[in-house]
C-alpha cells in the first residue's frame, strides 16, 4: 500500500536560482524500509523536509495515501502522521532526555504516566540506561543524542518516519542495533521508513536504494 | 501538568539568569517609572503651589496700593499701616494697623459667633480685631461698633463724652466728622497683650480709611503675583504706578526660588514621556531579543508540529510572567524607598503595567512569530 508519493518535485531555497530537487518522483510504500544516499549537497535532507511536511514543493505535489498535503493541517500531520529524526538531533534543550521522548505521545494526547513509560522502555532499547533518562540533552555525547533523537521517533506511534543520517554518530554496534529497530518498524509494524545516509552498510538493510545526484532522483 | 505547562515552567527555571535578567529589567524600568512619577508630582505640586509674593515697603500710598489690586496681575493683598501719631492715651503713640489675622503669630482670638480667621481676613464688612488688654481698658466689648480716626480708635468713653458735649456747634462739627469715620464692628479680641497697639482690620475694609489722610501711605504692602512669570510685567506696572510718588518705595521681588522649581518640574514634565517611551520600547524590545535567541527551539517545536500560535504564547507568556513579577518588585520598591500617596500613584502604575505588559507582549510575540514562520529546515540544519 502506497504510504507516501513524490509526483514531479521541484524545489529551489527562497533567494536561490537553481533548483535543489529537480522533479522527483517515487512511491513510498508502507512496510518497506527506503535508503536515500548520495553525496553532500545533493539534496537529500530538503527533499526530506518535503516528506516531512516542513516545506512545500515549489513544482509538484506530495501525497499521503490520497491525500495532498497541501490540503491538510500540516500542523497535525507532523504530529501525528510523520516523525523525524534529524540529522542535527534537534532536542528540546529546556526538557530531559525522558520528557523529549514522551513530548510527541503526550502532544497527541496520550496520558502522562504512559507516554513516560514508553519513553524509558524505547530509551532503553535504542541503549541509554535508565540514569541517563533525567539528564538534559547537553549532558549527552552526540551519540547518546542522537539515539534519544531515535527514541522520540520509534514512540510516536506515525505510520511513516523519516531518518536523516541517523547512524552518523554511532559505532557499528549501535549502527546495527538501530537499523534492526527500523527495519523491525517496517516489517513487524507496517511502517514506512524513509533513512537517508552515507553508510552502505546501512543502505544495505533498505529494501530498496534511492540515490540522489545534483538534485535528481533515481531509484538503483 | 500538560506539557506546556511543564515546558512553560522550564522557559522560566532552565535557564535562570535569562529569567532574571528579565525580571531585574523589568523592575529597574518600573522603579524608574515610579520614582519620576513621584517626582513629577512632588515638582508639579510645587510649581502649582509657588507663591511668589512682592512686599512693597517705605510708604506706598494706599491709591498706588489699589491700583494694583486691580491690576490683574497680583491677588491676595496684605497691608500694614503704622500710626506713628496715635493720641490714645492707653497706647505709646504708635498704632499698627494690619489687613490680616494671618500676619498674627500664635496668639489665640476669641471670635464673636459666626467668625473665624478665614471670615475675617476674606471679609468685605467693616470688622475690627483688637487686643482684648485694649478693649478691656477702652470699655469694648465683642459685637460693639469702634469708631477709628485718624489718630486711633476712639474709646467708649471718649464716644460718652462726645455725647455729653453741650455746645451745639462743636456737636455739629463732632458729628460731621463722626459719619466720616468708619465704625468697625469689634468681631475678635486677641488674647496677647503683645498686640495691645495693633489692630486689625480687613483689607476691603481700607478703603474707609480715606480720611485719615489724604494720602494714607501702606508701611509694608505685599502681593502674590498671580503668575509669576509675569513677575516682570508687574516690576514694569509698578514702576509706573509708583513714577508720581515722591517717597522712595522699594519692592522685593524674588522669583529664583520659584524659577529654579520651574525649571526642574519643566525638565522632568519633558523627561516624563520620553522615559516612558524608552522603558515601553526596551520592554518590548529586549523580551523579543530573548525570544530571537531561542528560534532554534521554536523551530523544533514547529517541527514536532506544536502550531505557530502554540509556540508564540508559550514564549510570549514566559516572558510577561517575568515582566509582572518584575513589574510588581518595582513597585513594591517605589512604595518602599518613596512612600508616595499610593491612592494617586496607583492609578498610574496600573497603566504603566499595562502598556509595559503589551509591549512586551507585542515585542516578544512578533519576535515568537518571526521565529515560527522561519524556515524549519533551515534552522534544524544546523547543530547549534
Ligand atoms: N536554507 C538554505 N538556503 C539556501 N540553500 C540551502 C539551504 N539549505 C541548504 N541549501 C543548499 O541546498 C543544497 C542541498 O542541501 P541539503 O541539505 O538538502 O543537502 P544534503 O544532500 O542533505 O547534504 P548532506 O549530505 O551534507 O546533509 C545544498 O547545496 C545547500 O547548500
Ligand atoms: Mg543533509
């Protein structure tokens, strides 16, 4: 089934002259896990922002299910029906790392006491120990962030999640144990996972490899 | 708690100093607020208050005298006039004659019903006010009418004896003089033989006094200029009254006092607006500038799709959190280090909070919202 669809998107940078996604097209199916690679630059965090509903497409459109997004609450459909994890982490400063985790669930309504409990259970599979759960996100190496960062997104509980570089700061170790989370996410949850990254290793995981030159998109 | 109230909460705690510094500013600008408000009406009421007053002495003749009455640039006039040549024989040959109950030190009155300091010194009746050591001796008592000549007052006595004259003639010639003179009605009785050769008569009354000389010459006359910037004005007018008149008068007219309260309450009245303007603008300014500081948590929160609105009141409500509580503290400071009249400061204060409140709700809420609308990507790119 058809999660998400890129129909002929274009997108330039307000101020910028050439186009940083020339006419991308793709289906996203639900239950696959996609790989984007391609080197820096090429457009592969803005064509994600696209996906994740942070930006609209200059030329083109994006569709959940039937839906364009252009007719939806973007609003809502970052909340509830997209999670992302950035390749900068993007954690809330001001909040633990717990409370970062449990912020998505309880803005979609769910009871405190369980968005902390499935909080400290996902914190604990992506690897950070329960005495790690009440410190701030600065008092993290870029790692440890970066799998809060992970964490927040396996808790929310959105039919598609989108990665980008979620692996750059870990070691292999870790690398594996979260790909095997995302890939668990697509096939067992029938979600669908959008990870873009520079690691072959983790591209070998994907279902199928996208690869992104100069803004063009094709599929391997 | 929803997590905006916890997130609200951690806006105000996480970060302490920038709460702080917020709060202090916030204070300092109240606290400035308020001392220049107390000021301004402490030098408001002293300017409105400032009574400059022109003593003139030396004998102005009591024409001149009411030629500047009515000038329109005095009121209020308090005259004194010295019998030098007084014959009574109870007094030693010098009889004050005064306009005002006011120029009295201390001594209690004993008022006939119905009067009073104020009755008395505003009256236009023909009532007198003398020593009660005087009148004892004299025979008057409170309510009886005193004939004042030119040498005095006559004594009840001497009023029995005028009477008593047989001589038709003299009679005559008593009683022309008689209507000449004005009868004052005795309406206090002093209780202080300090004043037993003074006697006090309103000043509307002195225009009876015509008789007593031709030119009945005021020892001491003294006005309060009713606008005292036009203190000039008067010195010229009375430099003209005063050009036909052969004794040398001297007025004392000193306005520097009153010119250096002008000028204070003059500097303060310009300083006041634009102090407010620049405690509303810093206000409004420096929550926007805290806000701007923190975009890229906006921006995050706009990624986990909080709403633009939800975002700019988060940030807006931290920051007039801080403001009120600081706003109060300055307050507070003003009514302690100042201890103005809080009924008049109160009213103003309210305002003041008020517009301080919606600037800074203004300032960091466009800031919250210039915020929002950027482009998430953009500012999530980015590490720091
Ligand atoms: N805010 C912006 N304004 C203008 N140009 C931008 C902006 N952000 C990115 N770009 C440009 O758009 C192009 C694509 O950037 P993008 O971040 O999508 O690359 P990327 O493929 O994710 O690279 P990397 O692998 O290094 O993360 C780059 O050339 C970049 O310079
Ligand atoms: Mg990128």
């Amino acid at each position: 089934m058809s999660a998400l669809t890129l129909q002929n998107v274009s997108y330039t940078y307000p101020g910028g002259t050439t186009p940083v996604v020339k006419s991308a097209s793709c289906n996203f199916e639900t239950g696959k896990i996609y790989a984007v690679v391609g080197p820096s630059g090429s457009g592969k965090s803005t064509l994600l922002s696209m996906l994740a509903g942070l930006d609209m497409p200059g030329e083109g459109d994006v569709v959940l299910g039937d839906e364009n997004l252009k007719n939806l609450d973007l609003d809502k459909y970052r909340r509830e029906g997209v999670s992302i994890i950035f390749q900068a982490f993007c954690l809330l400063p001001l909040l633990t790392v717990r409370e970062n985790v449990s912020l998505p669930m309880e803005m979609q309504g769910i009871p405190e006491s369980d968005a902390r409990q499935r909080a400290a259970e996902a914190l604990v599979k992506v690897g950070i120990e329960e005495s790690k759960h009440k410190r701030f996100p600065s008092a993290l190496s870029g790692g440890e962030q970066q799998r809060v960062a992970i964490a927040r997104s396996l808790c929310s509980g959105a039919p598609v999640l989108l990665a980008d570089e979620p692996t750059g700061n870990l070691d292999g170790e870790n690398t594996r144990i979260v790909m095997e989370i995302l890939r668990r996410l697509a096939h067992e949850e029938g979600r669908c996972v959008i990870v873009v990254t520079h690691d072959p290793e983790v591209a070998d995981t994907a279902d199928l490899v996208l690869r992104m030159k100069d803004g063009v998109l094709t599929a391997e | 708690m929803s997590w905006k109230g916890r997130y609200l909460c951690r806006l105000l705690t996480r970060v302490p100093v920038r709460s702080l510094l917020s709060l202090v500013l916030a204070a300092l600008l109240a606290f400035a607020f308020g001392a220049l408000t107390v000021l301004r009406g402490i030098y408001g009421e002293a300017y409105r208050n400032v009574d400059v007053r022109g003593v003139f002495y030396g004998g102005l003749p009591y024409t001149a005298a009411q030629k500047l009455e009515k000038s329109g640039l005095v009121r209020d006039p308090g005259y004194e006039y010295i019998n030098r040549d007084c014959e009574i024989e109870y007094h030693g040959g010098t009889l004050y004659f005064v306009s005002h109950i006011r120029y009295l030190a201390q001594a209690e009155v004993d008022w006939l019903e119905g009067w009073d300091e104020a009755a008395f010194d505003s009256s236009d009746e023909q009532v007198c006010v003398m020593s009660a050591g005087s009148a004892l001796m004299m025979g008057f008592s409170l309510g009886d009418p005193v004939r004042v000549e030119e040498t005095g007052y006559t004594s009840a006595l001497a009023r029995e004896l005028d009477k008593w004259q047989t001589d038709e003639d003299w009679n005559e010639t008593l009683v022309v003089r008689d209507q000449r003179r004005p009868r004052m009605q005795l309406v206090g009785l002093i209780q202080s033989d300090e004043y037993d050769n003074t006697l006090y008569i309103p000043v509307t009354a002195w225009k009876h006094f015509y008789w007593i000389s031709n030119q009945l010459t005021l020892d001491l006359a003294e006005y309060s200029l009713t606008d005292y910037h036009r203190a000039e004005e008067f010195r010229e007018y009375a430099k003209e009254v005063l050009s036909h008149v052969q004794n040398i008068v001297k007025l004392e007219l000193d306005t520097s006092y009153a010119d250096r309260i002008y000028n204070i309450h003059r500097l303060i009245e310009t300083l006041y607006p634009l102090t407010i303007g620049a405690a509303l603008l810093l206000g409004g300014i420096l929550p926007g500038l805290t806000v701007l500081h923190v975009s890229r948590e906006i921006s995050i929160l706009r990624a986990l799709g909080v709403k633009t609105g939800a975002c700019t009141g988060l940030y807006v409500m931290a920051q007039i959190l801080c403001a009120f509580v600081g706003l109060a503290l300055g307050f507070l400071l003003v009514l302690l280090i100042q201890r103005p009249d809080p009924g008049t400061i109160v009213r103003l204060f309210g305002l003041y909070i008020a517009a301080h409140l919606a600037a800074c709700a203004a300032g960091s809420g466009i800031f919250a919202w210039l915020c929002a609308r950027k482009h998430v990507l953009a500012q999530l790119q980015s590490k720091e």
